[in-house]
C-alpha cells in the first residue's frame, strides 16, 4: 500500500532555516524508501493560518447538521489541515525554537487541528485522541543546546510541549531529532559542519536497525 508523508515547515528564515534543511534531507530519503509514496507538503509560514475567535469556536461546537455557510467557511481551512492529518501515514515537521517554545504559525496550525471529535474526543469521559496509527518525526533547530541533564534542559518548551499536544491527538509514535547550538552558524561556523551530524542523524532514522 503506498504511503503519504506530511511534511511539514514552520520556520521563517526561508533558506538559511536549519529545520528546513533536516525536513528536505528526510524527505529525499523517505522518498528513495518510498517510491510510490506520496508527499504532501505544509507551510506554515505561508498558509496565512488565523488566529481562532470567538466565531470559529462557536462553529466548533455546533452540530454538524446545523452548520451555517458561514461557520463552514470560518472551519474550512481546518477541515483542510485536518484532513490532510488523517490521510498521510506519517508527518515530518521541522521546527525552529522560537523564545523556548515553538514558532507562533506553528501554534496557529495546531490550535487549528486540535479539533473536537475531529482529531480528539471526550466522549468517554477521559480524553482519546482520534489520529491513530500515525508516525511523527520531529526535526528542532535552536540557537542553544537543551539536552537532558543539563541546566538549559528545562528551557526546552518544544519538545515537551509537541509531545504532550501530538499524544493528546493519539500520535505517540513519535521521533525527535534536536540540532541544538545552531546559534554557532552567526559567529561564523561552517554550515556544513553544522548540519553533518544532524543530516547524519536523520539518515540513519532509514537505515535498518
Ligand atoms: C524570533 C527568534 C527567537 C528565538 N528564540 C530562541 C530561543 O528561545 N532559544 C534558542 O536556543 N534559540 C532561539 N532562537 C534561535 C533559533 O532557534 C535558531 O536560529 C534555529 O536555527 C531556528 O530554526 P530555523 O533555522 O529552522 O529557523 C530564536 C530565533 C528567532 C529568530
């Protein structure tokens, strides 16, 4: 069965942006392990994602059948991210650390696809998330290091946070992949030097185990 990879982009800094570097790097190698595969592609920054209000809300919690044209059209572009969410077997999504947290479009896309008996349900009482069977791969850039064990570790909002929001949502296989320190690359350092590990890291999530 062939399979659709989301891949996902959320930083602005075009093609100077490290996480962008590492998602085109995973994409050119699930592509040679998925040659009848599909990739769909999700810019963030581009996608002009609103903010929600008090109208998307209300149109949220109003029965399907009751939906006016107008509360369809302010939910459109969430039944678009949303539907995309459900069709592709895997995500990859590459962020850039943004004051310890994620990147504010970043934030817009997933308070658009946070979605009541969409993409989660309390139907029984305790939270279920709906997207299930899915894999994530996460690809962080930040100018500072925040591995575990070190003081800066409990700076590191993104990943905590991406894997709270993602399990909410029922993805829980998920993979993170943190180039840290990228904050070397405006005194000077070669960028390549940089990104080798951290290209290095993301080939060998293809190579088998
Ligand atoms: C607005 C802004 C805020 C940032 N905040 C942080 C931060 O809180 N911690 C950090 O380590 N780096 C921070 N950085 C540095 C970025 O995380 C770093 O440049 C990283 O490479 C961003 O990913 P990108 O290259 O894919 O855009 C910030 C950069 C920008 C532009």
């Amino acid at each position: 069965m062939p399979k659709t990879l989301l891949h996902l982009d959320s930083s602005p800094m075009g093609e100077v942006s490290v996480s962008r570097h590492l998602t085109a790097e995973f994409v050119k190698n699930w592509k040679d392990a998925n040659r009848d595969g599909t990739v769909v592609v999700r810019d963030t920054t581009i996608s002009a994602i609103p903010p929600v209000d008090a109208a998307w809300v209300g149109a949220v919690y109003t029965p399907e059948a009751a939906l006016t044209a107008a509360q369809r059209e302010t939910l459109a572009l969430s039944d678009t991210l949303i539907a995309e969410l459900i069709a592709a077997d895997e995500y990859v999504i590459g962020v850039p650390m943004h004051n310890f947290g994620i990147s504010s479009t970043l934030k817009l896309w997933i308070d658009q696809i946070a979605r009541v008996n969409k993409t989660f349900s309390y139907a029984t009482g305790s939270p279920v998330g709906l997207l299930t069977g899915k894999r994530a791969t996460i690809l962080i850039a930040s100018g500072g290091s925040y591995d575990a064990g070190t003081v800066m570790a409990s700076y590191n909002h993104v990943e905590p946070y991406l894997r709270t929001v993602l399990g909410f949502l029922g993805v829980t296989d998920v993979t993170v992949l943190a180039a840290g320190g990228a904050a070397a690359l405006n005194r000077g350092a070669d960028r390549q030097t940089f990104l080798e590990p951290h290209v290095a890291a993301v080939r060998a999530q293809f190579q088998p185990a």
